[in-house]
C-alpha cells in the first residue's frame, strides 16, 4: 500500500497592478456598503427626504460633487491595471493618500461609532495597503536597463 503524498498548491504571485485594482474595488465595496447600511439608521430616511445629508443640502451640486468624489477611486480600478507603471505608481501613492482624510471625516458627527468606526477603519487599512504596494512596487534592473536603451536611442 503506498501512502499519497500530499499536493502543495502552487502560490504564483500576484502582479501589483492585480493587488492595487483589486484593492481600489474592495475600498469602493466597503464605501459603497457603509452608506447603503446607513440607510437603516434611525432618522436618516427622514433627513433625506427632509433634503438633507450630514450638514449638506440635497441638490444637484451635492450629488455632482458625490459622484466625483467617488468616481476618482472607481477609475482607479481601470487606471491602475492601464497606465504606464510609474504613473501608476504615482497615481495610486497620491489618491490614496487623498483618500485617507476624506475617509476619516467620514466618521464625524455620526451617532452609530461602532459602526461607521468599523467602517472607516477597514477603508483606511485599505488604503494603508494601497499606500504601501504602490510605495514598494517592485524594480528590476532590466527595466533601467531598458529605459537607457530608450533615451540613447532617443538622443540619436
């Protein structure tokens, strides 16, 4: 009788561009989750059919400065698996850090803590992962390599 050995999965790794679109897209789960939770709030409903969300006025602006604050992160899905690596790099490292603050507000003035601090802290170690890829994104010689060649024959 011959006993099985056992098959070791085998733990490819994962490009960071994966890692930092499928990061954009938890962070924007998680926000989009948040707010829809909201909703079961006491009080919310009422607040916004009174025409009011937080301390701000429903109103077109409202809503065109909402979509814009969110789109910035959703276009970092598509951005951060199609840009140029550098640029990517630079990209992610700034909107997050954006992000970071605007997440944080996000928390004031709410009267269910442990929810939207639950919420505000998985966004923001999001973020931090976001932060921390983008800021160690892997080099290799060979792509300095590869820009020399480019600008030598470039100066030709």
């Amino acid at each position: 009788m011959s006993t099985r050995q056992p098959l070791t999965l085998d733990d490819q790794p994962i490009p960071v561009r994966v890692k930092l679109a499928a990061a954009w897209t938890s962070f924007m789960f998680l926000y989009a989750y948040v707010d829809i939770l909201n909703f079961y709030t006491p009080g919310v409903i009422e607040e916004i059919l009174d025409g009011r969300v937080f301390e701000f006025d429903l109103s077109q602006t409202f809503s065109v400065s909402a979509l814009v604050l969110m789109a910035v992160p959703i276009l970092m899905v598509v951005l951060s698996t199609t840009l140029p690596a550098r640029t990517t790099r630079v990209a992610n490292l700034v909107v997050a850090s954006l992000y970071v603050p605007v997440t944080a507000f996000n928390v004031t003035g709410e009267s269910w803590l442990i929810f939207y601090g639950l919420g505000v802290v998985l966004e923001l170690m999001v973020l931090a992962f976001i932060l921390r890829s983008a800021w160690t994104w892997p080099r290799s010689a060979s792509s300095v390599t590869t820009a020399s060649k480019q600008e030598t024959v470039r100066a030709r």
